[in-house]
C-alpha cells in the first residue's frame, strides 16, 4: 500500500508544479515581451500611405500639374500676343497705311463661297496670323511664332488646305472675300 500513496503525493506534486508553471507562464504572457517596437512606426507609415491618403496625394500632384500647364498656356498665349503686336508693328512700318496697305488679322482660310476650309488630314482649319492687303489684293501672309517653335505641320496643313481651294480669306470690315494669290507663301517672323 505504500506504492499508491507515493504515487499520489508525485501526481500532486507534479499538479502543483504544472498549475505554478501556467501561473508563471500566464503571468510572464501580461508583461509585454519587447517594451518597444518598431511596429508603431510601420503601422503609423501603413496608415499614411494607406489608398485613400494615396489617391489624395496623386489628386493633389494632379491638380499642381494642371494648374501648372493651365500657367504655362496662359503665359504662352500672353507671349504670342506680344509677338504678335510687336510683329504687327513692325510690317506696318515695312507696309504702311498711309500707302494703302491694310492688315487682317487670325483670318481663317476659305473657300470662294466663305466657307472655312478643314485640312482633309488633320481635321483643322488654319488661321493665319497677319495678311497684308492693298486694293483687294492679298500681298503678304505672316506667321508669328517664337524663335524656336517648329511650323512644318502647320505651313504643310496650310498648303493642303489651299490646294483644296482655301485661297480665301474674309475682310471683317467690309464683309468681302479676299483671294490669296497663289505665287503669296506664308513667310514666318520669329520673336522672343
């Protein structure tokens, strides 16, 4: 009867230590096991970068982009307009009114029934920038543009459009078309 009761004072022994070992285990288990991690850093970086906050930036890097070529345009177009004046000023001098001449300004190319003319392969219609006309006669074209923008597509969608028939352009104030002569190129004046 001995064996029995040494069996069950090491079977309560062996509770015993089991139950303080849990008690230990679960006690060590309520102190953090790393005091500081670097985890509050990444979920922190998780969150600022998480999709919404990214669409935000990109609409944000977006919006700059637009407003910046929304500058760019406006200040292109105030250029061009400064060429233009300064290019205006300088053929009235070359042609002067006292003698006759007469300008025309932005007038689209037509047909003899006034009707603007597309460029079968472009789409476009083509303006040209400064005509110099004398009795009737169309005696200079102009292209004003910057020093250093190409014209190619642009001369080469004119001369589709004048060999379709846009040989016409319309006086403004008198309402009349106006025929380009055929040997009239459009020369173009480059300005800073």
């Amino acid at each position: 009867m001995a064996e029995p009761i040494s069996i069950s004072i090491a079977a309560t022994k062996t509770a015993e230590a089991a139950v303080t070992a849990k008690e230990v285990l679960l006690e060590s288990l309520k102190e953090p096991i790393v005091k500081e991690t670097p985890i509050k850093g990444v979920l922190s970086e998780i969150e600022n970068s998480s999709l919404e906050t990214l669409k935000t930036q990109n609409e944000e890097v977006v919006n700059t982009i637009r407003e910046s070529r929304i500058s760019q345009i406006e200040l292109n177009r105030e250029n061009g307009a400064l060429r233009e004046e300064k290019a205006l000023g300088d053929i009235q001098k070359e042609f002067p009114e006292s003698e006759g001449f007469k300008y025309h300004q932005e007038a689209y190319l037509r047909d003899e029934q006034g009707n603007i003319i597309r460029d079968q392969l472009s789409g476009e219609a083509r303006r040209i920038d400064i005509l110099v006309e004398k009795e009737g006669k169309i005696h200079k074209s102009f292209e004003v543009t910057s020093e250093s923008a190409p014209k190619e597509l642009q001369l080469a969608k004119e001369e589709r459009i004048r060999q379709t028939g846009g040989n016409f352009i319309l006086d403004r104030d008198t309402g009349t078309l106006i025929e380009l002569p055929k040997n009239v190129t459009t020369e173009i004046r480059r300005y800073k």
